[in-house]
C-alpha cells in the first residue's frame, strides 16, 4: 500500500509539473514579448522586453528582427491605437480616386481588424513632419509610432537618429521578399542597421509608345512586346526606334513641334539618372563596409552621362519646343495628339491618354545594354516607412507588426492595378503583363535617399548628371571638383552612425 501511494505521489508530481510548464508557454504566446516576465494586471499583461512574439508567430531573438514570422496578420494588438503621421496619403487613400486606392482602403480596414487595433492617422508635409520629430526627440519621446516620408527625406531621419533600426524590431522580418520590394531596407542602410521600407510600389516607370507609328514604321504590332519578352529591349533598340519615327509633317525647313517626333519625356534630370543608373546596377553612393561611400569614379558613371546626352539631347529624337525640352504636361500632350512615337513616363500618368486616337502599349524601361533584367528606379519622392526611435518596447512592437502586416497586404494591391490598368487605361492585356514586370523591377539606391541632405552630395551625384545633359558639362572635371567635398559629408554623416 505504501508503494502505491508513493507511486502516486510521484505520477501527481510529473502530472503538476507538465501542467505548471503547458500554463507557463500558453501565458508567454499570449503575451508580446518572448522571454519577459509576464506581469499580470487588472489591465492585463504588462509587457517590456525587447524579444516579441506575435500570436502565431515565433521571435528570433538573434538582434536582427523576427526572421520566424509565419503569417504578420496573426500578431494581436489587444486593441491598441497606433498613431502615424502620414506624409501623402498612404494610409488615408482616397478611395473615390480608383479602383486601385478603393481596395487600399479596404486594404488598411482589414489590417486594423485583424491585428485588433485602431491607426490614428494625422496627415501632414515633410518639412513639417520633420520638425515635429525633431522637437518631440528633443523633448526625450517619440512623435508617433510609424511615420511615412519621401524617399528623398529618409535619409533626413535616419543620419538624425530619428527613426529605429527595422532589422532589430522583434515584430519585424525583414527576410521577407516582401519587407523588400524595391531593395528599400538596404538601400537605406545605414551602419548595419536599415530603416525603412517602400510604401507603395504598385506605379514604375515606362515607355509608351503608338501603335499606329510602330506599324507605318514597318513592325508588327507585336514587335516591342517581344524584344521585352527576349530579353532585348534595350536603349539601342529604344534609340534606334526613335530616329526611325522622325517625320517631316509640315513641310518647313527643320523640325518643329508640327513634325513627328521619336520620343516626348516627362523628366530626364531626376528619374532617367536614377533609372539608366539602376539598369547598369551602378549607385552613385555605395554601402562599403558599414559606411556611405562615393561611387561616383566607377566607369558606368560616365558611360550611363553619356547615354543620357545621347537618347535625350544629341539623337535630336526628343521633342523640342523652340530648344527647350517639352516635359510633364506637354510631353503627355504631344503623345496623346499623335505627334510623339515613344514618351517615356510613369504607369501613374496612364489616364492621360485613356482617350486618345491611337492606340499605344506600356513597356517597361529599357535595360542598359548588358543588363540581365528590366530595372527602373522607384521614384524619389513616393514614400516609405519608418519607425520612430525613442518608442517603449510596447508601442516599437505594435509599430514593426503594422508595418509588417501592411507590406503584407500590399502584394494583393499589384494585381487589382495590373486589372484596373487593362480595364480602364491599357488598349490590350501585354501591357498589363508589363505593369507587372515594370512594377516588379523597381528600385531604390543610397543616392536617393541621402543626396538631400545637403548640396555638397547633390552636387557630387546628380547634378553631375543633369548638368551634363543639359549644357555638356564634362562629367569627368564635375567628379572631380565636387569629389572631396562628396566625400567629406559622406564621411560627416557616417560619424553619425551610433550602432555600428
């Protein structure tokens, strides 16, 4: 008898240690932080470590975000309110725009339904935004919980020591493709730390080009459709098609903007640098070991100048209007009116031309010759997010899982544009197929995001490039005579890196 009862003593031991230990990870899922003590209170779980653990999901703790995340939509915010000043309207869209901001809104319904929160968004400009954080770290707090900014400005923000390291918030996992669209994390690297993440990056840039000219130049209607598809279409073929549809129309001595031209474009100072730049995979300002560099000596530097003098001021393809180049409006004005064979522009712009005559198709950018895949640079001034420095472990928490769950959710919006595109705007679904392509290929490099700072790295990056195009300045003496000053507020704002 005593040898049962002492058997059974034990068997109750093992059976109250495995429930003790099934009670203790059942309160640990249920709390946000993976290896705090879980302190209950009236309110609920007090929560204050550094290592989070999102319903479902699994936290690293390796420094480096939460690389385990199954599924961002999983993480319960227990109804928490996240406040974000919101540069632009990426999380206020007006859904009577289209169909695309429509399903952006329903988009943000459901992120704040199923993480159990509420976003409290207070739209604002970027000089204010940057002020208002700069006055609340200042004051020791963080102005909100998530901000969206400029590309151009993040840069502002991070060498201020404004925004945190995504890469170390435990609700993030940045080994996500999708954390990653546009190569924003790394092109915002700074030290070893990355900060930011591209808002929306469902607009890229493009060529439209006429269908009607295409087919009196002697191509199939097809012919632009498959060099993209094999591979060639590249600034040759771009170049060559453009002198190809010169056309005299009027008669009189010269060309004017009575004639025909070979290409219209909205902007070849900022987005073409940054895209012809993006092709030859050559960033003017490099990450090389944990610092910002100049790039600015490799030889694609000159070689993308010199190609962009040629496409756009020498070939005399582009459209001019008494030598001034016809850009924004005109430039979509001259294509739609027929006059233009090849306008490079944004997807953005596509209801400009939803009722001209002719019909046209949307290609991706060219490729730089030699380059393996379509890449176009994400324009500077769409946005990305950040998270605030200076946030309590709770609300940094609830941030990174906004943020995650957002990007998220975002992949779905590529298709409803993609269809809204073909619908609405596109003469034929390859276009909609290039959408993608073009959407997909998107990119941001390091010049993007700190050439603003000040004048000194404007000077040294693209104003090289734009004084070569418009006057034939010498890209060489511009490399060299703004290369020590380039480099000395590089060097000035890499002795701003506080966690190298």
């Amino acid at each position: 008898m005593k040898r049962f009862l002492a058997l059974f003593c034990v068997l109750a031991m093992i059976f109250s240690l495995c429930a003790c230990r099934e009670s203790r990870v059942e309160t640990i899922g249920e709390s946000y932080f993976e290896g705090e003590e879980v302190i209950e209170t009236e309110s609920g779980t007090v929560n204050g470590d550094k290592n989070s653990n999102a319903e479902g999901n699994n936290a690293s703790g390796n420094g480096a975000g939460n690389s385990n995340i199954k599924n961002p939509l999983k993480a319960d915010l227990k109804g928490a309110s996240v406040t974000i000043y919101d540069v632009g309207g990426v999380f206020a869209p007006d859904s009577s725009k289209s169909k695309t901001d429509a399903a952006k809104a329903e988009m943000i319904k459901k992120l704040q339904k199923e993480l159990n929160c509420k976003l409290v968004v207070k739209q604002t400009d970027e000089s204010k935004l940057a002020s208002l954080a700069a006055a609340s770290a200042a004051g020791g707090q963080a102005l909100c919980q998530i901000i969206t900014t400029p590309i151009y400005k993040s840069g502002y923000f991070i060498s201020s020591n404004l925004v945190a390291d995504m890469g170390k918030i435990s609700s993030i996992d940045l080994s996500k493709d999708y954390m990653n669209v546009a190569n924003m994390p790394e092109a915002t690297r700074f030290g070893n730390g990355r900060y930011a993440v591209a808002a929306d990056t469902t607009v890229a840039a493009g060529v439209v080009y006429n269908k009607r000219i295409l087919k009196e130049l002697g191509y199939k209607d097809n012919y632009i459709y498959d060099l993209v598809d094999s591979g060639k279409w590249t600034y040759t073929e771009f170049r060559k098609l453009a002198k190809a549809a010169l056309k005299d129309l009027d008669g009189k001595p010269g060309m004017s903007v009575e004639d025909q031209w070979g290409i219209a474009i909205m902007d070849r100072s900022t987005a073409g640098t940054a895209d012809l730049l993006a092709s030859a995979n050559t960033p003017m300002i490099k990450l090389e070991n944990g610092k910002l560099v100049s790039n600015m000596t490799n030889a694609n530097i000159a070689k993308v100048a010199a190609l962009m003098r040629e496409t756009y001021r020498t070939d005399g393809t582009v459209i001019n209007n008494n030598g001034s180049k016809i850009d924004g409006t005109k430039a979509h004005d001259a294509f739609k009116s027929g006059k233009v064979f090849m306008e490079y522009t944004t997807s953005e712009v596509m209801y400009w031309y939803s009722n001209m005559n002719d019909e046209y198709g949307f290609v991706p950018t060219p490729k730089f010759d030699g380059a393996k895949n379509y890449t176009s640079a994400l324009d500077w001034n769409y946005k990305c997010l950040m998270v605030p420095a200076g946030l309590s472990a709770k609300d940094q928490y609830n941030a990174g899982a906004v943020v995650q769950a957002y990007m998220y959710l975002m992949q779905d919006i590529y298709e409803v544009r993609k269809k809204e595109y073909v619908n609405r705007y596109f003469c034929d679904d390859k276009s909609g197929e290039n959408l993608l392509i073009a959407m997909k290929g998107v990119t941001v490099h390091p010049a993007q995001c700190y050439a603003k700072i000040n004048e000194a790295i404007l000077s040294g990056t693209y104003r090289v490039f734009w004084n070569h195009v418009s006057d034939g300045a010498s890209v060489a003496a511009a490399v060299e005579s703004t290369g020590s000053s380039l480099k000395k507020s590089l060097e000035e704002l890499n002795v701003r890196i506080k966690d190298k």
